[in-house]
C-alpha cells in the first residue's frame, strides 16, 4: 500500500482532488477584481516548471481531466490548454539556467496568464459560437497575477507530488 501512496502520479491526482474541491468551493466565492482564481491552471504550470515540459504536460493534461469533469463546457478543452501550459511553462524554465524562486513565479504567472487566453480561444473554437468578450484580457490578468503570487506556495508542492529533490548548485 506505501509503494502506491509514493508514486507521483498517485500524489498528483490527491493532491488535484483536494485542489478541485477548493477550486469549486472556495475559489467560486472569493473573487479578486470579480474574476475567478484558476488553481488547476497554477497546479499546470508549477509542474511544468519543477518537472519540465514532459511532466507537464502529462500533469497539465491530468488535471484538465479532473476539471472538465465538473464543468460544463465541451469535453477536452481544459485538458488540451492545460497540458499545452504545462509543456510551455516547463520548456521555458529549461531555457533558463538556475532560475530563481522570482523568475520561477513569472513562468507560472506567464504560463497562466497565456492558458486563460488560450482557454478562451479553444471554447471559441469548439464551443457556441458567442462573440468573444473583452473581458478575457482583464482575466488573464488577474489569474496569472495571483497565480503568481501562490506560485512559491505550489511549486513546493508539485514538487514533492512529482518526487523531485531540489537541486542547490
């Protein structure tokens, strides 16, 4: 049973769980500038940036999953953007050397800032076909502001979820 509990993929869907329920609870009634918080979109990002592109896509497109299952817009969507952010975030930290703690939260900022406009233009492809709002920029801001801001809170996480060790050099 331990050697179950101590695999990476075992620790991200639990700990994506506990965030979910977060997300969809807490996250739904505290809205900072009226906009929602994306923490699934924070937990894609962080794990890009401490695991690198391929687990973050992997983690990206798990927990996209996870979210789709309780939303309300076509199948897949979350995944697709989430996974992308995931890879992105983790392909732009490896072109860096030795990022900082600061320069690590930009990524996660960056990366979160650019999955809700990607989000916004995946619905506009595969959902209805409503205009798109204007309102989407000043969303991308304040997510990939506060998900900046939470950024050296998960990347902790998701690296213990992923089974790293931090390397000091």
């Amino acid at each position: 049973m331990l050697y179950v509990i101590n695999r990476p993929w075992f620790r991200l869907i639990a700990v994506g769980l506990v965030v979910l329920a977060i997300q969809t609870t807490l996250c739904t009634d505290m809205k900072p500038f009226g906009e929602t918080v994306d923490l699934m979109l924070l937990l894609s990002a962080a794990s890009g940036v401490v695991g690198g592109s391929q687990s973050g896509a992997l983690a990206g497109f798990i927990l996209g999953i996870a979210f789709d299952l309780v939303l309300v817009t076509p199948f897949g969507v979350s995944p697709l953007v989430y996974g992308l952010v995931g890879f992105a975030a983790g392909y732009t930290q490896s072109l860096t050397f030795q990022p900082t703690w600061y320069l690590q939260s930009a990524f996660v900022a960056a990366g979160s800032a650019l999955g809700v406009l990607g989000l916004a233009i995946v619905q506009q492809v595969v959902g209805p076909r409503a205009p798109l709002a204007s309102s989407v920029v000043q969303t991308a801001l304040v997510v990939g502001v506060a998900n900046g801001v939470l950024a050296p809170l998960a990347l902790p996480l998701q690296r213990w979820c992923l089974v790293l060790k931090r390397v000091i050099v």
